[in-house]
C-alpha cells in the first residue's frame, strides 16, 4: 500500500511541474508516459488534481494562466503555517488559496501590517463581500446600529483586524468586519471611482481615509527599539532621543491607528499630542478596568 501511495504521490507531483511550467498534454500521452491506464489519469485529473483551475482544449489539459509558475498548494499551506499568517485569511482551502492567486480576485484584498485577528467563522461574510467588490454591487448591512448602504471597494487587513473600504454618501469609510451585522448584497450596481481606487493603492497611510491626523507620542527606551527597526505608524519619524525615552511623531488617518498602537504598547507608550487622543486612552483603560475588574 505505501509503494502504491508513493507511485501516486509521485506522478501527481510530476503531473503538477507540468502544469506548473505551462506544459499542454492529453490523457494518453500521461497514460503512456507514467504506464498506467487512461482511467487512472483521469481520475488523477478530475479527483485528485480537481481543485485546480484547469483548462481542457481539443482534448489537451492546461492550468489557467495566472497559476503558471506558482508553488504548490501544499507548499504555500506550509509556508503560511510556518509564517504564522496561516489564520490571517478566513480559511487555507485550495479553492480559496486558488481564489488569491488568481490576479482578478486578490485584487479585492489589501494586508498590512504583521498579526491577525481570528476569521474562521467568516468565510460566508468574507464571501459575499469580495463577489460584491468584483461584481460592482452595492451592499447593505447594519454597523453600530446603523442601517448603511456603500459601495465596497476593498477588503483590507490592518495591523491584523479586517476592514471594508467603501463609499458612503461619497466619503471613503473604513467598516470593522467584526462589527458588521446583517449583511446583503442589493441589486444595485456602481461604478467604482478611479480617483478613489487610485487613492487607496497609493496611500502610503496604514488607513484609507482622505483625512489625516498628526501625531506626537513619547516611548520608553526599552521599547524604542521596534520603532527605530519598524514604521509601525505612517510617515513615522523620531524627533527626539533621550536616555530613557525617544519622542516620535506619526501620520495617522483615523484616531483607532494610534490608539490601537498606544493600547498594543500599553504602559510603555505616552500620547503627547493632540491630547484628546490620550485622553480617550486613559477612558478605553478605565472602562476596561470597570468591565474586567481583577480577582483577588
């Protein structure tokens, strides 16, 4: 039984290379060359090999053009749970690893930033949204208890929480995929702005927002390290070193950027400006303190 798995184990892995280097052939001609019967490469191609995109011309097999040259699936699994990025997506199927290696359909995604949060149960939301985005379709949904209708334009993955990009009443916003409630695709079809898609691949913010807010914030030297290694905030800089602390200065497009930094690295982290900022910190730690009270 193991040598029969390993000779099976063995053509498909040739099968593959084949394909992988844009190779065209027909059922016979990898029936002869691997000496088995027609039957046995058929069900190679339609079970085994099903997951992949192929073409089927004339009686000759091909894989799609925008698969030509790629790893394996097994092997980008792999790499994607060695990496640490296996959960950033909301699943690693073949069908989905297909989907972003598919140049039309990842177009529809957007990562920055180097954590994730888990979206193992979002798979159907993840779905919809991304049809939408390819089809032009308008989606409604509610958010914070808010009934919106937007145009979505992107999914995007920043600093590990995923977000909808779209238009509302003209304004680009950014939605929490998390906080998203009821959602639908209407009938409705847009027009997608090019000045707003331009926008959104050039900003070199981690946000998309035409907006921006300047920042000024102080960290304790036994942290500066990681942002003298790392932009950790857009058009980040240090202003100022000191003995035991570095004084740096930010873009950010939305307030939850800096504050989701601040709180990721919390106590060693000081808001200096604009002050309403750490303001609104010192309120996120003391509602959580009342929420999570500590156990004695």
């Amino acid at each position: 039984m193991a040598k029969e798995y390993d000779k099976i184990s063995i053509r498909l892995s040739q099968i593959l290379l084949k394909l992988n280097n844009g190779e065209r052939f027909t059922i016979d001609e990898l029936a002869e060359e691997f000496n088995v019967s027609s039957r046995t490469i058929h069900r190679d191609i339609n079970e085994r090999l099903s997951y992949l995109p192929l073409k089927k011309e004339n009686g000759y097999i091909s894989v799609e053009e925008y698969c030509l040259g790629k790893l394996s699936f097994d092997d980008i699994r792999a790499f994607a749970t060695l990496s640490g990025i296996k959960n950033l997506y909301p699943s690693l199927s073949n069908q989905f690893l297909v989907d972003l290696l598919n140049d039309k359909v990842n177009s529809s995604y957007i990562v920055k930033g180097i954590n994730y949060e888990e979206t193992k149960d979002k798979n159907k939301l993840f779905e919809t949204i991304n049809i939408a985005i390819l089809q032009n379709k308008q989606l409604s949904f509610t958010y914070k208890n808010k009934s919106r209708v937007i145009n979505p334009y992107k999914l995007a993955n920043i600093n590990g929480s995923w977000y909808l990009l779209g238009v509302e009443k003209d304004t680009l916003k950014h939605f929490s995929i998390s906080k998203i409630k009821n959602l639908n695709t209407t009938k409705q079809t847009f027009k997608p702005d090019k000045k707003i898609l331009q926008h959104i691949e050039q900003n070199s913010s981690n946000w998309f927002n035409q907006n921006s807010i300047e920042v000024l914030f102080k960290i304790d030297i036994q942290k500066a390290y990681y942002f003298e290694r790392k932009q950790l905030l857009s058009n980040q800089k240090i202003i100022e070193k000191h003995k035991d602390h570095y004084i740096i200065s930010a873009t950010v497009s939305f307030e939850d950027e800096m504050l989701r930094v601040a709180q990721y690295w919390l106590p060693y982290i000081t808001i200096l400006k604009p002050s309403y900022l750490q303001n609104k910190l010192i309120d996120i730690l003391n509602n959580y303190t009342l929420t999570h009270p500590v156990k004695v």
